[in-house]
C-alpha cells in the first residue's frame, strides 16, 4: 500500500524525551534548601560571639547577598567589631584585609562610614600595582572591591590585566578547582560583566558539583560563599548602586499555560 501521510498511525508513534542538560544557572529559591539555609544559619550564630577576625563578617556578607530580604540583626556591637578590625589591618597596611572588611561593611550597612580616604585609596591602589604579574587572583579582589567603593576609578584593567586574569581562571578550570574558579570569575564579572568567562555546561556542573560536596559535608562555612558566587554568575545584569551591587536575575520559568510573561528578579544589596 503507498504511504498516505494522512493516514498515520498514532499507536505506532514514539516520543522520544531530550537529553538532560546540566542547568547553566542558579536560582536561591530552587537550588538552596530548608536544611541548607538552616546549616547557614546554625554557622552564623556560633561565629557571631567569638570575635570579628574571621567567619562571621564574611558570611553575614554572603547571606546578605544571597537574600537581602533577611534580618541578620547587625547591631551596633557588631559594627563596631568589623569596623575595629578594619582599623587594625589600616595601622598593618594591610590593604587586602582592609578592602575585605569595607566591602562587607557596606554591603551589611550602607550608611556606615568606611573611612576612605586618601590614604586608604592610595594603600589599596599601591597593593592592586604590586600584585600586577604577581598574582592575578588578588589582584581581580582588590579590583572587585575598589570598583565597587569607586565605581569611576582607573583600575588599570589593561590587555596585560585581563590575559593575567584569564590565565588564573583557566588554572583552576584545568585543576577542577571549581571553588576557586566560581570565585576568580565572579571578580571578573563584577570588573566587566561584558567578559566573556567560559561559563559553558562543564563550568556550571563543576560548580554544582562541588556546592553538593560543601553540602553533604556540613561545610557551612564554604558552602555560602559558593552560592552567591554562583548567584553574581548567574544573574543577567550586574550594577553598582551607592548600595553596592543591584543584580537582575534570570526570568522565572512559567508553566507553557501561562500568558504573562515573567518579571525579572531584581536584589539590591
């Protein structure tokens, strides 16, 4: 019989379900659990009391970044610590710990202070020259942060910079360091969002990878700090407010039934 196109036989026909791709995104509402956000918050708590010198500051920071909609009931107590510790690494010229500290501060409080002046600014523009050919991974932190307080500022960020930062960044896509790769990357974004940093599906299940072994070790202290990394990566548009940082996040996927078209998440920290 000649085959009739109009006569197909639906019983016969197959569907055929697409091969599952790793997601090239990340989304805190999905990819962040009820148990992780309690790890979290469990971590916070016992490094609050001790002193200003380590966790505490650095993941109040993360947690402020990954959702700024929670009360980490900062006080007064508690800013004056980092900014005391603040103090300290200026009176060592230490402008790495020192730019570290600020950018904190002002993500947990923008009305702070943060004492730049010019002293401090030539400190860290002095620090950002030595790791030049040095040390390309400190030097795109220092550079994060200062565009950050002085989004204007000459960063110098040449041909000679961003090949030293590429470079650093395919060392760690060579070593499967994928913490130290979402962290190398999420500095460069922030310097230029327009970069394009090889965020391709081996980046990201690398990266999901290794947020699963932060997880499944209770390493409540790492694991914040690979998810908001992987948040700044993931967001679509990345500005620097007088607040610190406004991310556009992905479009929420809607059901197909769904007329209206998703309003982008937008966070401001």
């Amino acid at each position: 019989m000649p085959f009739n196109p109009d006569r197909i036989n639906i019983h016969e026909l197959t569907i055929e379900e697409p091969e599952k791709q790793a997601e090239q995104t990340f989304d805190v509402e999905k990819d962040i659990t009820k148990e992780d956000w309690e790890g979290i918050k469990k971590f916070l708590a016992k490094s609050r009391p001790k002193n200003y010198l380590g966790e505490f500051p650095s993941q109040a920071m993360e947690m402020k970044i990954l959702d700024p909609s929670l009360d980490l009931k900062i006080g007064q107590t508690d800013l004056v610590g980092i900014r005391d510790n603040m103090e300290e690494h200026r009176q060592n010229n230490d402008w790495n710990m020192f730019s570290r500290r600020a950018l904190q501060m002002k993500i947990l409080d923008p009305s702070q202070d943060l004492n730049f002046d010019q002293i401090a600014t030539q400190g860290m523009r002095n620090m950002l020259d030595q790791c030049r050919n040095k040390n390309w991974s400190i030097f795109s932190s220092i550079a994060m942060r200062m565009k950050i307080f002085n989004p204007s500022g000459d960063l110098n960020l040449d041909k000679m910079a961003w090949e030293g930062m590429r470079g650093e960044l395919e060392v760690s896509r060579q070593n499967n360091n994928w913490q130290s790769f979402a962290f190398k990357a999420m500095n460069m974004k922030i310097l230029d969002p327009s970069q394009d940093l090889g965020l391709d599906k081996t980046a990201w299940e690398g990266m999901r990878n290794n947020l699963e072994r932060l997880r499944q070790d209770n390493n409540w202290d790492s694991f914040p700090a690979q998810a908001m990394n992987m948040k700044i990566l993931a967001a679509e548009k990345v500005e620097i407010t007088k607040n610190g940082l406004e991310l556009t996040m992905p479009k929420k996927n809607e059901s197909l039934a769904s007329g209206v078209p998703p309003i982008p998440e937008i966070k401001k920290f």
